[in-house]
C-alpha cells in the first residue's frame, strides 16, 4: 500500500512577517504609482465631490493667462455703479465668488479644484471695465454682440467707464467692499484679486476658515508688517499711490482720533492684512465694516490695508475676524504679476511728495506717539 499524499502549505504562507513584509510592499509600491501618475497628489480627498480634470476655458496662446506665476517662499501650512447684470446678481442666494480686472490690468484665470456641484451652487463674476473688455474682444475669448459674456467659470460683467472713478484701482474697491449690495440675496461671499487663481474649492475655504472658526470675516495677515504706518511707510516708498503728502494726512488723521500701534494686547495678531483674498459671511458688523471701510477709501485712497485697523478697532458692534496666518494663504490661491502694458511707465500722476514737515521738524507731529509705540520708546 503506498502512502497518502500529504501537501504542505507554500513556504511563503508558513511565516506571518514574510505575509505582512509583502502585504506592505505591495502597498507601498501602489502609493507610489498613484502618487506618481494622480493629478491632485492626494490620498484623501478634502472635497465629497470628484473635481474637474478638464479645463473650465481653452484660452488662445497668445493671451498667455499661464505667465508669471510669483514663487511662494513656504511650503509648509501652520455701489454706487450701475451693473447690466443686476438681475442675475439678485438671484445669487448662497455663496458668491467675485473678482475685477479694470484697464485690463489682469488677466482673468480660472478656479481650480472645485468640486463637481460648485458651479451648479455658487456664482462667479468678474467685473470689467471697457479697456479690458476690449482686449478680451481682441482674443476672440468673447463676441461684442452677445448679452452676456462668460469665460470658463466666470460671468463676466461689463461697467461702463463713463460712470467709474478715474483711477482703476478705486473701480475696484466697489465690488470688493459693497460685495454685499451687488449680491443683497448671497450668504457668504469670497472676494479674490484678480492677480490671484483660487486653488481650493470655495466652499470648503467658507467651511473652514468662516464657519468652523465662528468668524463674521477671514482674511490673511501681512507677510511682514504688523503695525499700520509700517505699510503706509511702505506704500510712500515703493510707489504704491502718487500722493505722499496723502498718505500724511491720512496717517495723522487716524493718529490724531485714535489709531494705535499693534501691541500683544491687542485681539488680533497684526493691524496689517493682506486683503487680496476676503471670505465674508454677510452679517450685520461684517456689511457695516464694509460700508465703513469704503468710505475711507474714497476719502483718502484705494490703498485698503492703511484703514483696515482704525476702521476694524473703531466699529461697535465689533467684528469676529480670523486673521489666518500667511502659510494657508499660499496654499489656498497662486499669485501672479501684473499684466505689462506699454507706456504705462510714465502715464499714471506725477508723485506728490509730502512737505518737508513731514513729521514736524523736531517731533513727530501728530503720530509721536503712534511711533513712540511702535518703536517701544518711553512717552516721558
């Protein structure tokens, strides 16, 4: 009689690490082929929705909407205008995404990373001037003789110049400062300078930087700055607006009724934002700020980080504001330069300089002590 055939289990089955040694291989080696060929990089996704893969607009090469993205230093996160468009501006009832490009300054980019639905749930509309609805015109990206224009993702919304301010920059604190008059029907609202591409999906940035944070408002802190006259210096040296003896009544007015250097003590982390980017839910305190703030604008100068903190300090109710740090501003929207238009250079005011007063002579005039404090001096 022979003997039964007995079998054996393979060897590769007889040793438990061996099994969880390949298991983890062949893991491993799938993340890695994901990570590889996947567009997003991720293994969980932050949206419930698939994004889009395919381009919301095909723009012609000669536009160049691609150029001069500016490189980020971190990687690691820590009206008073008439609008053709009223009508469907009422109808916006949720969440509205806004940008402006006036004497075609910018161009217009489109959002990236939105979920599946947004469209379907939010609006996006960019508002134009006529200088640069005519360059759209002049790269075929839309025709004069339709009623309404779009680009990709946003409807675009032409202002008649003969009722804007004259200087371009002004034109554009309208809808980023009355957002909530052009669109009296939205809840939230996130406005985006048109020299910024939105990488997240809206939605998710109202969630998590307005909504779990139980704020009116969020916006990002300065990258350098946290004291008000520091900006305001900054803005006398690099040009930012023509009229420095501007800037020094400004300055001195705000210093004169009350304005103070940023200290600890404050609530918030700095007096300066970086303003390109402003989630807002519409209430009371945050439309109020809005409406105050703009009056500054208009008062003084379309420079809007030298009355943020007078105005946020001063307003009663006050404001829940999240000031989140720089790091998720850079991971939230790519920043671009500016487009280079020929003869720009010497076309724009003449710089008026302040007075030779600048500070009084001898003492610092009305801001002595703003300046004292910011320098940590004594005031003896």
């Amino acid at each position: 009689m022979g003997k039964l055939a007995t079998f054996s289990k393979p060897l590769i089955f007889q040793s438990k690490l061996l099994c969880f040694s390949l298991i983890y291989l062949f893991s491993a080696l799938s993340l890695a082929v994901y990570f590889t060929f996947s567009a997003t990089k991720c293994v969980f996704r932050w949206s419930p929705s698939e994004p889009f893969q395919a381009p919301l607009f095909l723009y012609p090469s000669s536009y160049g909407e691609h150029k001069h993205a500016i490189p980020t230093t971190r990687n690691s996160c820590n009206s008073p205008v008439y609008f053709s468009d009223r009508i469907s501006m009422e109808k916006c009832r949720g969440l509205v995404v806004a940008s402006a490009i006036f004497n075609d300054h910018d161009k217009i980019r489109q959002p990236k990373g939105l979920g599946s639905k947004t469209l379907d749930h939010t609006c996006f509309f960019m508002f134009v001037d006529d200088a640069t609805l005519n360059r759209l015109h002049y790269h075929k990206m839309i025709t004069k003789t339709s009623k309404a224009f779009k680009i990709g993702a946003w409807r675009i919304v032409n202002v008649s110049s003969e009722l804007l301010y004259e200087s371009p920059a002004m034109n554009g604190i309208i809808p980023k400062y009355l957002i909530h008059r052009l669109f009296p029907n939205s809840k939230y609202s996130v406005w985006v300078d048109a020299k910024m591409q939105l990488v997240v999906d809206p939605f998710l940035l109202i969630h998590s930087l307005v909504v779990e944070e139980n704020a009116d408002m969020a916006i990002s802190r300065h990258p350098y700055f946290s004291h008000t006259m520091e900006e305001a210096m900054a803005t006398a040296r690099w040009k930012k607006w023509w009229d420095v003896n501007g800037l020094k009544v400004q300055m001195e007015t705000y210093c004169e009724n009350g304005l103070t250097p940023w200290s600890p003590n404050k609530t918030y982390p700095t007096d300066v934002p970086d303003s390109a980017i402003i989630l807002r839910k519409h209430t009371m305190p945050t439309n109020l700020f809005s409406c105050l703030l703009f009056n500054e604008l208009e008062a003084f100068n379309p420079r809007d980080q030298l009355p943020f903190a007078f105005v946020r300090d001063k307003i009663i109710p006050k404001l829940k504001l999240n000031m989140f740090e720089v790091e998720v501003f850079e991971h939230v929207a790519v920043e671009y330069r500016h487009n280079i238009v020929p003869g720009w250079a010497g076309s724009g005011p003449r710089t008026k300089m302040a007075s030779p007063d600048l500070f009084g002579n001898t003492s610092c005039g009305k801001c002595e002590g703003y300046l004292l404090g910011m320098w940590g001096e004594s005031h003896d």
